[in-house]
C-alpha cells in the first residue's frame, strides 16, 4: 500500500531528504525538495494553515536562510510563525523555533535590534518553560551567544571600514 504523494508521512520524508541535503551542502537540492513540499502542503491544505504546512514553510525558510537568501527567508519565517502563534501558541517549543529562525534571520539582514529582541526573547521563554538544561533551551541560548558575537563583528568590521574611508578621504595628494 503506498501514502501517496500529498500524504503527510510523504512530505515529512521529503523534507528530511531535503535536510540531509542541507548538512551536505546539496542546498540546490534541498531548496527544490522544500519548494516541492510547500506547494504540496499549500495545495492539499490550503494556505490557511496547519501545523504541517508551519512545518514544511519554516523548513523552506531555513534553507534560505543557510544560502543566505534573507529577504526570500523572511516573509517564510512570518508566515510559519504566524501559523504556529495562531494553532500552537507563543510557549509552544515548535512556534519558539519559529521565532528563533526569523531573529536568525533578521541578524543575516542586519537587522539587529529587531534580531537580539526575538533572540533574547526565546532563549528566555524556553528557559522558563523547558528548563535551563534542555536540549532546545541551551540550543538558543547558544544561538543567542553566536549572533551577538557575529553582531559584535559585523559592528568591528564596519567601524574599521568607515576609519580606512575617512584616513583614505584626509590623505593629501
């Protein structure tokens, strides 16, 4: 007996295939496979949303965001978070994950005030509701630490850009 193509349990092994291409790099591979698996899920479910379809969307966004396809990752990561808030609720594990993927997005922008204030809002929330020791909790947190370093150099790296400009404007001729 097969599932068939729009099946759930179909389109949870797709998007595992197209995670495994995303750890070996494969990420053509595994932004098509995720393409697939929403337009699936869109169309058997239609697009006013159900857990699976937070799911597949959120997977899509964070191949983006792993090729560095920030403004394409956004409106995907809203959209799965919006889901999530709506079925699941703001402390749910799965709707944290969705806020994590959108501030993990938003430092890939620049964007970082808007990124600490997500970041710092779900390794806070998952401490409180996980537990200082969960797996998940310390994975945010964690995540927390890496963008605020990544941040932090982002800010050094300009700052030396906008010294060797002006050296470079004051030098005489």
């Amino acid at each position: 007996r097969t599932l068939g193509d729009e099946h759930a349990d179909t389109l949870d092994s797709i998007t595992n295939l197209a995670l495994h291409h995303t750890e070996t790099g494969s990420y053509a591979e595994a932004l098509r496979l995720s393409k697939e698996v929403v337009d699936t899920t869109r169309r058997s479910m239609g697009r006013q949303g159900h857990e699976e379809a937070a799911h597949s969307i959120g997977s899509l966004a964070a191949v983006h965001n792993l090729m560095g396809n920030y403004t394409l990752a956004e409106p995907l990561h809203r959209e799965a978070l919006r889901i999530r808030e709506r079925l699941l609720g703001k402390e749910h594990i799965d709707t944290m994950n969705s806020f994590y993927g959108l501030g993990q997005c938003l430092v890939g922008q620049t964007r970082h005030k808007q990124a600490l204030v997500l970041l710092e809002d779900v390794a806070s929330t998952s401490q409180r509701i996980l537990g200082q020791a969960h797996p998940t909790a310390v994975h945010f947190r964690n995540g927390l630490a890496a963008a605020k370093e990544r941040i932090q150099e982002h800010e050094h790296t300009m700052a030396e850009s906008t010294e060797h400009t002006v050296s470079e404007a004051t030098k005489e001729p």
